[in-house]
C-alpha cells in the first residue's frame, strides 16, 4: 500500500507529529576513535510530543580519524615536517603514527 507524501504528512499532523526536511551541506558524526562525515546529506527532524529525532539519509559517506594535537606534533618533530604534513600523513595512515613518521621520512 503507498501513500501520497501529501496525505502522509497530513495523518502524520493528525497523530500530533512534525516533520520538517532541514537543508545541510554535511553532517559530521564523532565517535570516540574517528568522524563520520555525510556529504549533502537528506535530514528530517521529526517531532512528537516535544521530543525531536533526526533521520539521516544518502549522501556520500566518508570516515576520518580523530588526530590529536599531540600526536601532531610528536609527527612534526620527529620528521621536521611542519605541521600539516603531519596531520596529512597522519589522516593517510588512518592515525597511526609510526606508519605517518615512517611515511614522511621516506619523503
């Protein structure tokens, strides 16, 4: 059985719940060990009795370490790059810093 969008949203308002699409460019979801990052992402907020839920959809999806200030800087000095290229290779080697000192020094 489909229904209309029109008369979904309607029976939706009828039960006493929102929906509203929100325009987004990406949505960045941090985990404890890497980000996930959903490019032009579909969002839905929906609301039902003063309790407000997003849905997430689509999009390009793409995953990136957390790299700390530290581990940067420990990267720079042990290679003499700057920083940047630290926090480059860092990225490249997934936040495995004796992968990213051994990549830089092969430079």
């Amino acid at each position: 059985m489909q229904f209309d969008p029109r008369q979904m949203k309607r029976m939706m308002q009828q039960m006493g719940i929102k929906s509203d699409e929100i325009p987004v460019k990406r949505v960045i979801i941090e985990k404890e060990d890497e980000k996930i990052v959903i490019e032009n992402p579909s969002v839905m907020c929906i609301e039902q009795g003063g309790i407000k839920s997003y849905q997430i959809a689509g999009g390009t999806t793409e995953i990136v370490p957390n790299i700390s200030d530290e581990d940067v800087k420990l990267v720079a000095e042990q290679t003499g790059a700057n920083e940047i290229d630290a926090k480059v290779a860092l990225i490249e080697s997934n936040g495995d810093v004796a992968e990213a000192i051994i990549k830089l020094k092969k430079v």
